[in-house]
C-alpha cells in the first residue's frame, strides 16, 4: 500500500503549499508541505548536493523522503532520540543545535 501511495504521489505531482530552504555547507535541505488530490497535507524533506562532473558541469544529487502526517510524532521521536544520543556521544559544541525539539 505505502508503494502505491509514493508511486502515486510521484506520478501526479502536488499542489506545494509551503516551502523552506535550509543551507547547510555543501548540502541544501528542502522541507516542503504538499497537499494531495485530497487536500490532504504530507511533507518530502529533499537534500540537495552539487556535484561538478568530469566534463566540468555542475549537476545536481538529491535524495527525498516523504513523511506523511499519521508518521510526524514517530520521526520526531526518533531524530529527537538520535540527536541527543549523538551529543552524548560525540560533543559537537562547534555546532549551534536547538536546545529542544518540540513534538507534534
């Protein structure tokens, strides 16, 4: 079922109802919220990274998630989870973070 779901969403593409862009040294994030035929909301999180080929010509890596809104406090969880487990770990206090990550 959740492979019909994404073959469908990729198929006929979504009306996108809010964008953000976050760079990040080499790699752009993209967080879109994109609605079905259904107005129904669901989020693709894109990372982006340039890549120059051999020929010297810039092209463009990505790779996307979709979260859908029923799956939001379970990966919120879990990336809470493995952040502060990371921190613990590996200090990075180079690294501005936010203090908390709030749950939906």
């Amino acid at each position: 079922m959740e492979e019909e779901r994404i073959d469908d969403l990729e198929r006929d593409e979504r009306k996108d109802v809010f964008s953000k862009a976050v760079r990040a040294g080499k790699r752009t994030y993209f967080f879109d919220v994109k609605a079905t035929k259904k107005d129904e909301f669901y989020l693709t999180i894109t990372e982006s990274k340039k890549r120059i080929t051999s020929d010297g010509k810039p092209v463009y890596e990505k790779h996307k998630i979709f979260l859908y809104k029923e799956d939001f406090e379970k990966f919120v969880d879990g990336l809470h989870n493995i952040i502060e487990y990371i921190k613990l770990e590996q200090p990075f206090d180079h690294i501005d973070t936010p203090k908390t990550i709030s749950t939906i």
